[in-house]
C-alpha cells in the first residue's frame, strides 16, 4: 500500500485529501498545529522518521485579500514552506504534490489556460503560490504541480 504524507491537513483542502485517500493508501495527516512548513528542521525530521513516497503538500497561506497587508506571511507558506516541503521530499526520494491556484494567471484569457500558458498573477497571494511552484520544481524533481 502506498504511504503518503499529507502536511497541512486540517485546512480545507487537506482534509478532504485526507478523506478521500484514506481508504485505499496509507495516509499520514499532519496538522499546522504539529508540523509548521516554514520550520525547515522539523519538517525535514517528520518526513525521515514517516518515509513516505508521496509528500501531498496542502498547507498554504490562503487568505487572498489579506496577504495583500501579509505579505511576509504569504511568502513564507506559500513559497519557503513549499520549499522546504519539496527538499524534505526530495530527501527520501518522495514525489511532492503540490498545489497552486488560477490566481497565477492575470483573468484575461478567452480560453481555458492549460500548462503552457503564460502566467502574470495580479497578486501577492497569485505571486507567492507562483514562486512556490518554482520553488517546488526546483527542489524536487519527482514533483507534480496542480493549478486549482
């Protein structure tokens, strides 16, 4: 049974996650309240002592409207955490999932974005879940990135 790693699992997101995997893999929920993403050396040691082979990353700062006022919160979730979720991964050779938002794209297009299109977010939350994608690729390879 595949073991997966879920952090940030009692936002929205992750629960759900949690809820619905549960069932058919080995899931592990971390909550923020037990594992912060933006304490490097804890998370690092969460990931060793779980191993697992896929690290579901759903903590993020969301509060769109106000990471306009909380940027340096914004950016140290949705970037640095990613980051450091996507490194701690990496480091027992675990794909990392991470998920991102339309808001990494300006709300210009006549037609649905796919992959390739260009970004342009109008935000500091659009803005710091697109570095947190590029953080994500850069420090993991085995990574999958989805835009919600």
């Amino acid at each position: 049974m595949m073991k997966l790693l879920v952090v940030g699992a009692d936002g929205q997101l992750g629960s759900d996650v949690v809820r619905l995997l549960s069932p058919t893999v080995d899931v592990t929920a971390r909550v923020m309240d037990e594992l912060d993403v933006t304490d490097r050396a804890a998370l690092r040691e969460a990931i060793e002592a779980s191993h697992p082979e896929v690290v579901v990353n759903c903590a993020a700062y969301t509060a769109v409207d106000r990471a306009e006022t909380e940027q340096d919160a914004a950016y140290r979730v949705n970037v640095l955490g990613a980051r450091n979720v996507a490194q701690a991964a990496q480091r027992v050779g675990a794909r990392v999932v991470y998920f991102s938002t339309d808001y990494v794209f300006d709300g210009t297009a006549s037609t649905p974005y796919d992959e390739e299109a260009p970004t342009g977010p109008l935000s500091i939350y659009g803005r710091t879940k697109l570095q947190g994608e590029q953080a994500t690729r850069e420090a993991n390879p085995d990574h999958l990135i989805l835009r919600l």
